[in-house]
C-alpha cells in the first residue's frame, strides 16, 4: 500500500494540546488511515463539499474537514477547480450557503 505522506497538523498559533494531538495522531497511524478514507470518497465522488462527503466516508465533518487540506498540500486533490472557464464553488446541499468542492488531482493518485 503506498504511504501518503504527511504535512505539518497544527499551525504557529495552536496552543501545545494541539501539537500534543497532532503528536499523536500522526505517530498512531491513524491521521494517514484517515487520510486514505477521505482520498478514497473524493475519488468516488468528485465534486463534493465537505459536508457532502461525510454521506460517502466513515469518518466525521471535522476529521474529513482536517483531512482535505493535507490532501491539498500533498497534490492528491484540488478544491474550486475552473471547469469550462468556470470555478466549482457552489451551493452545499447538505450545509447552508456557498462551499468548496473538492476533486481529485489526476496526476497524482497513488495506489490505495
């Protein structure tokens, strides 16, 4: 199975408790299973928001939510690509008002 790699999880201003879980959940292995779960549902369902997702993922908002970004930093997805001259954003139908879709970077997808 191939290793997705990782990217910083706490930012400059995060208090300690959240370097501590980042810690933690990088050293499980849990962040990079997490990971491949969110790759995996953008895979099958290119175009979603984030909320959207969580219908086609085992995993939570918040944890999809944390996820995507490290999918963005490592080049496996692409949030509000332009279509046809036109950027994805759009209305979530499953939160309230405009979101980010997010879409899988073709170049890139390892073997899951």
């Amino acid at each position: 199975m191939h290793q997705l790699p990782l990217t910083p999880a706490s930012h400059t201003h995060d208090p300690l408790s959240s370097y501590e879980a980042a810690e933690r959940v990088t050293k499980s292995g849990v962040r990079a299973e997490n990971k491949r779960e969110v790759l995996k549902a953008v895979i099958a369902h290119e175009g979603c928001t984030s909320r959207e997702l969580t219908a086609h993922c085992p995993l939570d908002r918040t944890e999809i939510g944390r996820r995507l970004p490290d999918l963005r930093d490592n080049d496996y997805a692409v949030y509000n690509p332009k279509k046809d001259g036109i950027k994805t954003k759009r209305a979530c139908t499953v939160g309230r008002g405009t979101a980010m879709t997010w879409w899988v970077e073709r170049r890139r997808i390892p073997r899951l």
